[in-house]
C-alpha cells in the first residue's frame, strides 16, 4: 500500500477556531490584534441598533477590546481596522444597542 500525507492548511488571519481563539496575522507588529480586527470587520456589519448586550456577545463571539461604562450606558469598543487603527464602538442603554460611532486610536 502507498503512503498519503494530508497537508492540513493553517487557518487564515482572522478566523475563529474550535476552541474560541482568533488567528492572529503573521507579518505583523501587533499578529493577535491584527487577527482580531480581520474577523471583527467581518461580523460588525451584524450588528443592530435594538439588540441586547447578549445578542452582539453571540455575534462578535469574543470580549471587547476596550470597555467604557458611565451610569446606564455601557460602550464596547472592537478594533476593525488594524491599518487605520480604528475602533468601532457599540453603545448599550439599558442593555440594547442605541448608537455606533468609529474612533481612530493613533495618528501616524
């Protein structure tokens, strides 16, 4: 009998595994965080103004890079553009997503 090898493919940046992690990039300063906004871009877009903080946990499957709370309102910032290093932040008000607005975190 002949022998077979599988040569299996590396995930690409930005895709989710099995066990919840992001693939990072490869060629890049920051591989997690450039891994991290290749899949956020791909599954913001989801994202409606009405749904609960449960429903965007379900859609973007992973925690907020950066977190801002002030009395009833609760903001959830996702990095994605790795190259324009921009934040897409989602705004709760009583547990239901009532605006989005894009921060630019570093000028080159």
């Amino acid at each position: 009998m002949g022998c077979s090898t599988t040569l299996a493919r590396a995930p690409s940046a930005g895709h989710m595994n099995d066990n919840g992690g992001i693939q990072p990039c490869s060629d890049r300063r920051d591989a997690q965080a450039c891994g991290n906004a290749v899949f956020n871009a791909t599954v913001i877009s989801r994202i409606r103004k009405g749904q609960s903080r449960q429903d965007v946990r379900g859609i973007m499957r992973h925690g907020a890079e950066r977190h801002e709370t002030e009395g009833l309102t609760e903001s959830w910032g996702y990095l994605t553009s790795y190259r324009d290093h921009m934040l897409t932040w989602i705004t709760f008000t009583d547990d239901k997503v009532t605006s989005f607005s894009h921060e630019q975190t570093r000028r080159d």
